[in-house]
C-alpha cells in the first residue's frame, strides 16, 4: 500500500491516500488526530480507506505536525479550522474518523455542519457532558503549573512518556508528535486548547450524535488509560445502530498499538455503506 502523500490547503497541511481512478465525484473520509500527535497517526489506516474506494485526508491540526500554530488555540478555534480546512477543499458528504481531542473537536463539528457528515469512525475519545480530565490535563488547565511542566518538558521525557502509553510506538512516529513542542506558540496552543476545554461546553449536544442517524462504527484500544473502554460502550449505547469493536491488544494509540486491525476494520466499514 503506497504511504500517504503531504499536501497543504490554506495554511494547514495534510496526508492524503486515493484509490486507484479516483475523481472527485468519489466519496472521502476525513481524518482528525488529537494531542499531541498529527495525521501521522493515521499514516497507517488510511490506505485500507484507498483500498475500499475512498479517498482518505488526514490534516494536521494547526499547532500539531507540519501546520503552524494560529492563536489562541481554543477548542473553538480548532472546530473553526476543520470548517475552513472542509471548505478550502470542497468536502461535503464525508464520513468522519476522530480520535482523542480530534473527537471533542470533530464530534462538536458534526453536530454543528450535519449535512457535512455522513458516518462516524470513532476511536478513543469522549464527547460527554460529565466528562473528566486526566492528571496531565488537569496540571496544563491549571495557570503556572502548566506552563512549568511545559517548560521543563524536552525531548528525552517526551519519548518516555509517549513509550509509557504504547511501548511499540516507533521512534519516527515519536520524532513527527514532538512537532507539537517544537516552538513557544505551539506549546501556548496547547495551554490555550486544555484551558478552552470545558466539559459543560457539550451540555447543548447531549443526544445529538444519536440525533444525526449517521452509520457508525467504534474501534477501542481495551489498555486505554485517557479514555476508558467505558466510553466506547457509551457512544455505543448513545447511537443507534453503531457497531463496537474493541481491540485487546491496545491502548489509547489504537491506530499505532493495532494499525493492522484497525485498517481492516475501517475497510469493512467504509466498503459497506
């Protein structure tokens, strides 16, 4: 399977994978990573996207990858990214992938532009009123204690931390997600979408997933420490029809601890409806 190509449209870059004679009438996915990775998180599942006809386009997120931060970087604005990115190339009718903030931002999006989705892949995220943070995200929303744990993080505590969370993770995946560190405007990004990050935001989208009636299929790493395999089950229960695949042996990084399985069952999806 050929890797993805990087292009860039209005400032953001992107991965994209077509299938053989695609054209622009074909149908696409379009793929949102969280923190702190890029689209290369989905380097690998996005040729099964190719392989059952769709074309596939992962961006970077601004402040994530090869695309510069744009201050602030609340949610909000990151939500308003994915429409511009949406409208710089013309998607309409795409099935949508989230995964980890890529949900919280994605999901909210849908909901806002329903006539702009057309099926859900969701790994590893949550989209809940009553939602918590972790200990790493409650310290980045605190003021002080998280621009100090910024400052003091380089690259050899990146690696441990990531290595801690999906011990496989290959060193160049690694080299691509501490992109994000790789000035001040993009770690103040980083403070600027944690602090923007209140769950009571999604009180008006209770319900509103299941509203949009849109095929959808959960793939969940079992070992998911950030977003428990309760969540998967949640979602499951919120929207009717889903189906529910959790995959034993990963964790939070599904597509990088199981790339293989989760592929294959994107293929699946993609090429059923």
């Amino acid at each position: 399977m050929a890797a993805p190509l990087i292009k860039r449209a209005d400032g953001i870059a992107y991965r994209e994978a077509l299938p053989e004679g695609w054209d622009r009438s074909g149908r696409t996915i379009l793929l949102l990573h969280g923190y702190p990775t890029s689209s290369y998180l989905w380097r690998n599942v996005m040729p099964h996207a190719a392989e059952a006809g769709w074309r596939a386009i992962a961006p970077d997120l601004p402040g994530f990858g090869d695309s510069p931060a744009q201050r602030p970087g609340t949610w909000e604005r990151q939500i308003e990214h994915v429409e511009r990115f949406r409208q710089a190339l013309g998607l309409d009718g795409v099935a949508l992938g989230v995964h980890d903030w890529g949900g919280l931002i994605g999901l909210r999006w849908a909901c806002d532009n329903p006539g702009a989705v057309s099926a859900l892949f969701i790994t590893d995220t949550g989209f809940f009123p009553d939602g918590r943070w972790h200990g790493m995200a409650k310290t980045l929303r605190t003021e002080g204690e998280g621009e100090q744990v910024l400052d003091s993080i380089n690259h050899d505590l990146f690696v441990m931390a990531l290595r801690h969370i999906s011990p496989t993770l290959p060193d160049h995946a690694i080299d691509e997600y501490w992109k994000a560190y790789a000035d001040e405007d993009r770690r103040q990004s980083q403070l600027d979408l944690y602090r923007s990050g209140d769950f009571s935001k999604l009180e008006p989208y209770d319900g509103r997933l299941g509203a949009l009636g849109l095929p959808t299929l959960i793939v969940w790493g079992a070992r998911d420490e950030f977003a428990p395999v309760g969540g998967a089950h949640r979602f499951h229960k919120q929207i009717p029809g889903s189906r529910l695949v959790v995959l034993d042996d990963a964790g939070h990084y599904v597509m990088e601890d199981a790339p293989e399985r989760a592929g294959q069952e994107m293929r699946k999806f993609l090429a059923a409806l």
